[in-house]
C-alpha cells in the first residue's frame, strides 16, 4: 500500500549521507574521514508543489543548490527558505538519476564556504544560488557538525522518486 501524506500526496523518500573530512596537514594522506551518518529526508509541500509544476510547466529553474544552516528545529511540511538558518549554499558538484533513484551531491569547506566554527545542523535544497532565495524543495536537520578552516562536509543526497 502507497503511504499517502497531506491532503493524497504521495510521500517522496529520500536520504542524506553527510560525512566530515577534517584536515591532517600530511601531503600524502591530506584528509581523513569520519564515519558517514545517514538522516531521513523530507520533502516539504513546496517541494511537491514544484515536482507537480515540474510535469505540466516550467517551474523556473532547477533544484540544483545545497544550503546547510544552524537550526535543529524538524522539519516540518510547512518548511520554506526562510525557516532554515542558512550559513552557506552552494552548487551541486554532481546530480544524476538512474533507476528511479536521484542522487545529488555537494561539498562545503570550512574557510571556502565561511563555515568554520559554525555549528551546522540542518540541509536543504532549492532552486535558486542566492542565500534565503527560491523554492525549498527538501529539508533536513541531523547532528550538529563543526568544520575547522581546512576540513570538508560533503553531502549526498539520494531520493526515490514515485513509486511502483
């Protein structure tokens, strides 16, 4: 049986990946991974309201940029741009859809993105490059990450589109 959610919609499924690379200041062996975590994602109504545009007309642009903020309040459905406490954006290095599945990536640094010693709790993606810009299509929040000036959070973010 479909999961329906909020008013017939059928709930769109998705996954971060985040995982910190900190800096070893070693040539060789210049970053060191930490263990991935993995948070649910949840796609808030503009988000499927862009999706259902997406089929009959031109939503504008395409979700093609990754924000992380410092607000730990869930995500809710209501969720807009303006909920999350965004600190940075960037452009997707890489966005691919294979098997019904789309998986998206992006990669903030400490002194690159003016990240550092910033608590970052949430992610989100839109539409637009400019801060608290365009459509929020997904937001998550997971455990707070702090990057030092030389580490590295890269993010990958895989969602199942419809069902079968």
């Amino acid at each position: 049986m479909d999961k329906i959610i909020n008013a017939g919609r059928q709930d769109q499924e998705g996954i971060f990946k985040l995982q910190v690379f900190r800096a070893t200041g070693n040539a060789q062996v210049p970053y060191k991974p930490e263990p991935a975590f993995y948070v649910k994602n949840l796609f808030v109504n503009q988000g499927m309201d862009y999706l259902a545009a997406f089929q009959s007309t031109s939503p504008g642009s395409v979700m093609n940029h990754m924000a992380v903020g410092t607000i730990s309040t869930a995500a809710t459905l209501t969720d807009v741009v303006t909920t999350m406490g965004e600190v940075s954006r960037v452009t997707m290095a890489t966005r691919i859809a294979a098997a019904n599945i789309l998986t998206e990536v992006a990669t903030f640094g400490g002194n690159l993105n003016g990240i550092t010693s910033v608590v970052l709790r949430e992610v989100g993606v839109f539409n637009h490059a400019g801060s608290g810009a365009g459509t929020m299509r997904s937001r998550s929040v997971f455990a707070a990450v702090t990057l030092a000036a030389s580490d590295q959070l890269r993010i990958e973010y895989a969602t199942t589109v419809g069902s079968r």
